[in-house]
C-alpha cells in the first residue's frame, strides 16, 4: 500500500512540473503564433503595430576583434530593405560578436533595442542598452529584457543568399509601470544590402 501512495504522489509531482513548467517557460501568446501575419510589436495581448519586414546585416572591420550586427523592422513589406534615411524603422537592434567567444543563448550578442518613440507615445525613441544581451539596467521605463528567440533563419539558395521564411524573433520587455512590451517576428529576415 505504501508503495502505491508513493507512485501516486510522484505520478502527480511529476503533472505539476510539466504544469508548472509550461507556464513558466511558454508564454501563451507568443508561443500560439507562428504565422507571420502574427508579427508586430504588443503591449500586452494587443497588437499596436504590425511588423510587415524585418532584415539583418552586419559588418567585419576587425576580424581579430568580431563582427557587428544590426536588425531593423518596419511595419510595412519591403523586398529590399529600404535605406535608412528614407523610412524610419519601427524596430532597431545592434549588437557585436566578439572573436573567440562562444554565442550559445538566443541574441547573446545583442548590445542596443531602440523602439519608434510613437509606439509608446514617447518624445524619443525608447533606447535600451544591453550587455551582450542582458539588461542591466539604464532605461528608465525599462525593468528587464527577455530574449528567447532571435534566429534569421535558414539559407534558401547559397548563391543568391534568398533566405526561408522560418526566421523568428521573440523579445519581452517588462516595463517598470507594470506592462509588458513584446516584439515577435515570424518570417523571411534578408540581408540589409548595407555593406
């Protein structure tokens, strides 16, 4: 008898974890969209600003030092990514991959997010400074950065570079008035063109 309650009590531990953990580890909205039609910048449940493109370039000035990295979104569809000048990304974010480190955690190297000011009804754009992808402070609307996907995706055709349309970014950022900003992007991400 003793051994059946035991078998039931870890029977039931064991459907707690799984519980618990899915919770903790799945956030419900982010994880129930993987269409692109999805991708766009929420502030809570609700869709503010849809993300229509997203594209990644970066840059070797050093090859003993790294590499950059850069990332910009805009809420309309581009083939091309446009230039910089002429449309205002929705979306910016830069980083720097440094030689003979190992990257192993979604957006490691990830040093700056910038947010259009106007999503949030802000005078200037939110910036928000990271440390090879960790918040440690330094925006003061920001209370912490969540980085749990962050992948361009696959090569299509080596030669042309056409990328597959399975890149996907998820990046939560809890705000300190209590609410939670989350841009999420499902799709082709190309190369910039910026050389």
């Amino acid at each position: 008898m003793n051994m059946r309650i035991h078998r039931v009590l870890m029977l039931l531990s064991g459907l707690l974890l799984m519980v618990g953990c899915e919770k903790y580890t799945g956030d419900e909205l982010v994880s129930t969209m993987d269409e692109p039609a999805s991708s766009g910048i929420y502030l809570g449940k609700e869709c503010i600003v849809p993300i229509g493109s997203t594209f990644m370039g970066g840059g070797v000035a050093n090859p003993s030092k790294g590499s950059s990295h850069r990332c910009h979104m805009y809420e309309r569809y581009f083939a091309q990514g446009p230039s910089w000048d002429e449309v205002a990304s929705v979306v910016g974010i830069s980083g720097f991959q440094y030689t003979g480190v190992t990257y192993s955690e979604p957006g490691q190297f990830i040093d700056y997010i910038g947010i259009n000011g106007a999503i949030l009804s802000l005078d200037a754009p939110l910036r928000i400074p990271l440390e090879q992808g960790k918040y440690k402070g330094g925006c003061e609307q920001v209370s912490s950065v969540k980085i749990t996907n962050y992948n361009p995706g696959t090569v299509k055709n080596r030669i042309t570079g056409d990328m597959n349309d399975d890149g996907k970014i998820d990046i939560v950022i809890s705000l300190k008035d209590g609410r939670t900003l989350r841009i999420h992007y499902r799709g082709k991400i190309p190369y910039d063109g910026y050389y």
